[in-house]
C-alpha cells in the first residue's frame, strides 16, 4: 500500500487544460469502438494526468479499471508543433454530476518517451510561472 502511495506522488500535479485525443485499445477484450474522443486536461504531471472526456460504455469500467484496456492519449499541449503520443492505463474513474455523459478519468502513463515526458514538465512549468 505505501509503495503505490509513493509511485503515485512520484511528481507534482500542476493544473493544465488543454484538448487531448484519446483511443481505447486492448489485446485482451474485443474492442468494437474505433473512434477517436476529445477530451480536456484538468491536471498534469510527469506520470499522468486528470482527463475528462467519455466512455463509449459504462460496461467498460471493469476492464479499463483491471489494465484490460488501455487508453492511446495525443496530448495537444498549445505550445508544441506536434502532439505529444503515450500509452495510458486508469488508475481511477470518476462521474462528472453535472455532465452525465462524460467523467473524470486518472490516467497513469505506461509508454511516454522520456524526450515528451521532459517536454510536459516544460511546458507545466512554464504554464505555472506565467500565473505568478
């Protein structure tokens, strides 16, 4: 149990919105739902971030909440060119009251290149000092 408390306080979360296009992908559940979704940032750090966007089924939580499928994230951070590709697993799944076909995911990054990882810290910290 403290490990993961520790792996998940590994870096700061910084407030960030920006858009974000999203895949769901999985080797181990049929995944009939090709599309592509449009989601926003909440939060961010170097491990993760805080996305809102929607599920195609509420079925699906079990499976997403298990690693059984997985979430294929372009981050469309203003500042950059191209869009930044990592590989996510959810941590957590949350109902937005107020949006009832959208929610809260937690996103844990599995495969972001250190390269983008480095590139998200910039530009949080950047985004941080211009607030000051």
């Amino acid at each position: 149990m403290t490990e993961s408390f520790t792996t998940r306080k590994e870096f700061v979360r910084l407030h960030a919105e920006f858009p974000v296009r999203y895949k769901f992908l999985s080797k181990e559940v049929e995944i009939q739902e090709d599309a592509i979704f449009e989601g926003i940032t909440a939060r961010m750090g170097g491990d993760g971030l805080l996305l809102h966007g929607k599920i195609p089924s509420f079925n699906w939580i079990p499976a997403l909440l298990m690693g059984k499928i997985h979430i294929g994230v372009n981050l469309l951070i203003p500042s950059l060119d191209t869009a930044i590709k990592c590989l996510c697993q959810v941590a957590w799944i949350e109902e937005i009251t107020e949006n009832k076909d959208r929610c809260s995911l937690g996103l844990r990054f599995l495969e972001i290149s250190k390269e983008d990882q480095d590139q998200v810290m910039k530009y949080l910290i950047r985004s941080q000092v211009r607030k000051s």
